[in-house]
C-alpha cells in the first residue's frame, strides 16, 4: 500500500464538472476583478461563518496583515501570538511594525494557553491572535473575557479551522476583526493562493475593503495608502462551489480521526491530542507526540506512508526572529512540540482500511 500524506482526489475528482463550470462561467463573464463572484462568495462565506461581512483577499498572510492594518496596529504595539503556529502568525504582526508577544500552548490542545495570556498584557498590548492550530477552535470564551477586561482587540486566524466552533459559535467570527487562508490543502482551499477577512463590525469591514484594493473604494480615488490583495473572480467562484461541500467534508474529517483514535489509543508512547471544553476540532491536520518522532518518521516513509512535521522549528528559534534573540529553552512546550509532534495523513477519500495500514504500521514500529 502506497499512502501519501496528502490527496485531492477525495475532495476535487467528484465535483471536477461542477469545477470545470465554475471555471468557464468567469471565461465566459470577461470580468476577473472584483466582480459578481467575489461578491457572492463574500456573502455565502460570511453567512457560513455567522458574521455580517466577509472581505475576499489574496492570501491568508494578506487576510492576517490588512486585519492588523485595519485596527490600526503597528509600530511600538504588542501582540500576543502563540508561541507554537505557523510562522505566518508572527510575520503578519511583524509587517505591520508591531511586535509578537509569544505566549505557551497548553499541551494536550496544541492551542494558546488561555490561562498564560494576562501575565503577557503590558501597557503596549493592543491585540490578542488566538490561532485555531491545526483545526482545534481556541477556548474563545476565555480568550474574548480577556480582552474584554484589558481593552483589547481579538484577531483570530483561522487558517486552519474553517467550521470549527467554541460554544456552537463559528471560528472566525468571535474577534473584532478574523482572517483565514484557502490555500489549496485548507480544510476549504482554492485552486491557488486566495484568503479572506470576516467581522460584524461595518466600519472595520470598509476599511478592510479599501486597504485591499489601494486605499480606494471609488476608482481613482484613494482614502489611505492600501495594498493590491484582491480575491480575483477564478478562485471566488471555485470557492462558491467548494463551500456548499465543506460540512461533508468536515463531518469526513472527524470521522476518520474518530477512526485513528480508535485504533492509536495507548499504542507505545505517543500522546493523541485532547479537545477543550466547549470546543470542536475539524481535524485539519491530525497531530500525534511521540519522543521517538524521527524514528517513526522513517520508518513509515519505508512503509510508503507519508507524513509531515508542524512544525519543525518554532517561530521563535526561526533565523527570521534572530533580532528578537530569544534564546532555546524560553518556551519549552513549543520547543518540545517541535521535537516530537507528527501529522498523520487525513483527508477526504483515504479508506478505512488505509487508515488500518497506517495504524498497523505504527503498532508494529513500537
Ligand atoms: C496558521 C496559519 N496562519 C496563516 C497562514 C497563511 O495563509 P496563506 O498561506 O494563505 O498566506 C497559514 C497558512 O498556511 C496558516 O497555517
């Protein structure tokens, strides 16, 4: 058996005409930019997150920076990040002038440790990025309580956990201001690079809309010195087809993991990771600990099974942050998450007796 980490064929290959339409439809409109698609797609996405507006833009980096720029953080601000995501996280607060405050995981959720977080607030603290890490929502009630008491703002990335939910409340709707990614292999991704900002808050959603189409709202007429990071029609469109699967695709997701916790429960020393109270993952990776990581690591690609490390260096020990010189051993949970983490391969379309494979494979390497 021959088992990559990562396929599209489960999601793509049954909606390839209803794709191949999408993509004929925007050929035939002769309009790319900013048009009748974008505009559907940011109201079927917004509806989908249950918040007011959605803003379509080029990337989730894009989507993390111009929500910062919109909330007008930058030099000399402090935002609180998580000490372990991906680097995506820290770079867009980085580009905005604004400086990343790391602050530890719990262990078992992968996700910001909501208890750690008012011991980081210092009087430069503007914002808080919880970042639903590899599909699990953050404890949000938690997370907005915080920011409630201290004034500040809440930018959630929600790359990774489209669907997910804390108190049956939808990711991405639950800050002032939200971005996530459809990078190709998100839980609902393009057919290349496409991001977007969700809010409910109506000025913060014009601003957004004018930082992401140069400052302008009217043609020719410029409000602010934005940026060019527009969603264009092709991939808006492909993402109105996309989302009227991503339930199914979601409920997918959470049974096979269901099915590899199943058959991973106590098997060597690896640690499945743990869902908070109140709180729903979609399984967007799905995560094992183990201290023998690089060993397993080898041994499954010799069983032609292929995983993936998140990630392998933290943000902190990154040659991108050297100027910040934090030193090894500050967050000892990233760090050691970084050394013994390990993405199994899960998506739509892998068969229960794959999963068995990989579950077998394992049980035999300990
Ligand atoms: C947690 C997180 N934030 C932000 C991003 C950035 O998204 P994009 O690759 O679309 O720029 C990613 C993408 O991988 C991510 O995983």
């Amino acid at each position: 058996m021959n088992i990559p980490f990562f396929s599209f064929a489960g999601t793509h290959d049954p909606i390839k005409a209803e794709l191949t339409k999408a993509f004929e439809k925007v050929y035939d409109s002769h309009w790319y930019i900013m048009g009748n698609c974008l505009k559907d797609f940011e109201k079927n996405y917004a509806d989908f997150s249950g918040t007011k507006y959605c803003t379509g833009v080029a990337n989730g980096l894009d989507a993390l920076i111009i929500s910062l720029k919109t909330l007008g953080i930058g030099a000399g601000d402090e935002v609180i990040v998580p000490s372990n995501t991906y680097i995506a996280s820290w770079l867009s607060v980085s580009y905005v002038g604004a400086i990343p405050v790391p602050v530890e995981p719990r262990v078992g959720t992968f996700n910001i440790n909501a208890d750690l977080i008012e011991a980081s607030i210092t009087s430069k603290t503007k914002a808080i990025m919880p970042v639903h890490l590899f599909g699990q929502c953050c404890e949000m009630d938690k997370i907005m309580q915080i920011a409630k008491k201290h004034n500040l703002f809440v930018v959630e990335d929600n790359a990774q956990a489209q669907a997910a939910t804390c108190n049956g409340q939808m990711t991405g709707s639950f800050g002032d201001i939200n971005a996530t990614s459809f990078y190709p292999a998100k839980n609902l991704g393009a057919l290349g690079d496409a991001g977007a900002i969700t809010t409910n808050n109506t000025e913060l959603n014009h601003k957004a809309n004018v930082v992401r189409n140069y400052g302008s709202q009217k043609k020719y007429f410029n409000e602010i010195k934005g940026i060019n990071s527009r969603l264009d029609e092709l991939q808006a469109e492909i993402l109105n087809v996309k989302l009227k699967y991503l339930n199914n695709w979601t409920k997918t997701r959470v049974e096979i993991a269901t099915t590899y916790n199943q058959l991973l429960n106590g098997v060597g020393d690896m640690v499945l990771s743990s869902i908070a109270n109140n709180c729903t993952h979609v399984y967007h990776q799905f995560v094992i600990r183990t201290k023998q990581r690089d060993a397993l690591q080898e041994y499954l690609t010799k069983n032609n099974i292929g995983t993936i490390i998140h990630y392998p260096i933290p943000p902190h020990l990154q040659e991108a942050y050297s100027e910040m010189n934090f030193k090894k051993g500050q967050f000892p949970i990233a760090e050691e998450m970084a050394e013994t983490s390990l993405s199994l391969p899960l998506y739509p379309g892998i068969k229960n007796e794959e999963l068995e494979f990989v579950a077998n494979t394992i049980k035999k390497f300990f």
